[in-house]
C-alpha cells in the first residue's frame, strides 16, 4: 500500500464512528485473507458511488 492510499484510509477512518469503524476493519480483513481481493474492491467502490 502506497503512501496516497495510506492518506486516504487514514481519512476515511477518521470519519466514522465505532460501528463503522468495526464494519470497515472486518471488510479490510475479509479483502486481505480473500484470493478475490480485487473483486471485493470493485464491490465497495460501486456501493461508494450510489
């Protein structure tokens, strides 16, 4: 993970509340032990958009 995309998650954590914060932890832990990682990427950057 590049410096940008630490930036960003860091953003984005820093957004959300506990809940939140627990939801994104177990989907970043479900993407890293996932050999689908880049479909569960494309997943929540479609969800992100709507």
């Amino acid at each position: 993970m590049n410096n940008m995309d630490m930036a960003k998650l860091m953003n984005l954590l820093s957004k959300m509340d506990k809940k939140e914060l627990e939801q994104g932890l177990n989907k970043a832990a479900q993407i890293l032990n996932s050999p689908d990682k880049d479909k569960i990427i494309n997943e929540i950057n479609k969800n992100k958009d709507k």
